[in-house]
C-alpha cells in the first residue's frame, strides 16, 4: 500500500523520538488518581510532535500522513513524494503569533484518491520567515508559494519569480497576517 511505503520512507528520514519510560504507579492508587493520570496519557498521546510523521484518520482529517519538519528537510521529504508520484495539490501558511512564527502547509495528493494524502508542515520564524522552495521539483507549486509570499511574507528561497501574483506589485504588507491593519 502506498501510504504504508510512504510513511515508511519518511519515518527513515525522520525517525520518531524514542517514547519516554513511563515509571509504574504504585498500586494503591485512588480512581480520581488513576482517571487523571490517563487524562494526562491520551492528551500527552494527542499531541503533535514538532517533528515527525503522523498517520491520520482520513475521515477526520482529510488526510492519511501528517509530516511536520524543519524548513531544512523540507526538499528531501518533498523528493520522497515525487518518488511516489504525487502532485502538489496547494501551499498555504499560518501565521502563529504568539509563538512568533509563520507556518507553511504543503498538501500532496496522487490521482488515485484513495491510495494516500500527505501533509507536511514546516515553521520559520516570522521575524525572518524563510523556507527553501519547491519548484524545482513540483514547477505547479511556483504561482502557489507566490500566492504565499503575497498574503503571509514567506520568502522562498531560490523561487525563479517571486514577484506579486494578487497584490499590487509595490504592496509592502501582507494582509493574512494577524497583526496586519490596513
């Protein structure tokens, strides 16, 4: 199956982090303990990592693998999809304010549907939002990563022209970014 060879390349890229020993409680543990202590467990389990790959519900999420990295592994995770011939589907960003960062989402997909959807998500400062571009690889994804630069300031390194695509080419704001006033 090909969300299984995928996810199997991308966690050999990106191993997961090796799960933390969780000490046994002593046995004479009250219920009001024990029910806290698995309230911890399955919201410590929700969690995302910061980086790594996910697998998902497609009926919740909309999605099979969620695959968060850093901006520096963003070109060998984006190769493995190539590989395993999907296309870029779109390119967005969020803007994470009070975490100062800006954050890119990438969604893949292959044409037949129901094989695999893949996310993969990286965050860059916001002082300095910078994240290398894929165009080289996906040329679709060159007016998408302008759409991005346009509404969120992400540069994308080595983009061949990264110029407005919807703004006004002497714009100098970013109007999906939440501390934009226009």
């Amino acid at each position: 199956m090909i969300k299984d060879s995928v996810k199997q390349s991308m966690e050999e890229l990106f191993p997961p982090p090796a799960e933390p020993v969780v000490e046994e409680a002593p046995a004479e543990e009250t219920e009001e303990e024990e029910a806290g202590a698995k309230k911890k467990k399955a919201a410590k389990k929700a969690e995302p990592r910061l980086n790594g790959v996910l697998e998902r519900d497609y009926k919740t999420f909309g999605y099979h693998l969620d695959i968060q990295l850093d901006p520096g592994e963003l070109l060998a995770a984006v190769l493995i999809l190539d590989k395993a011939d999907f296309f870029i589907e779109s390119i967005t960003g969020v803007d994470w304010i009070k975490e100062d960062q800006l954050e890119v989402i990438y969604d893949f997909s292959r044409y037949d549907f129901d094989a695999c959807r893949v996310v993969i998500r990286t965050r860059t400062p916001r002082s300095e939002p910078s994240v290398p571009t894929i165009t080289k690889i996906f040329a679709g994804a060159n007016w998408h990563e302008r759409e991005t630069h346009d509404f969120f300031g992400i540069k994308f390194e080595g983009h061949p022209h990264l110029i407005p695509l919807l703004l006004p080419e002497d714009a100098d704001f970013h109007p999906l970014l939440k501390d934009f006033k226009p």
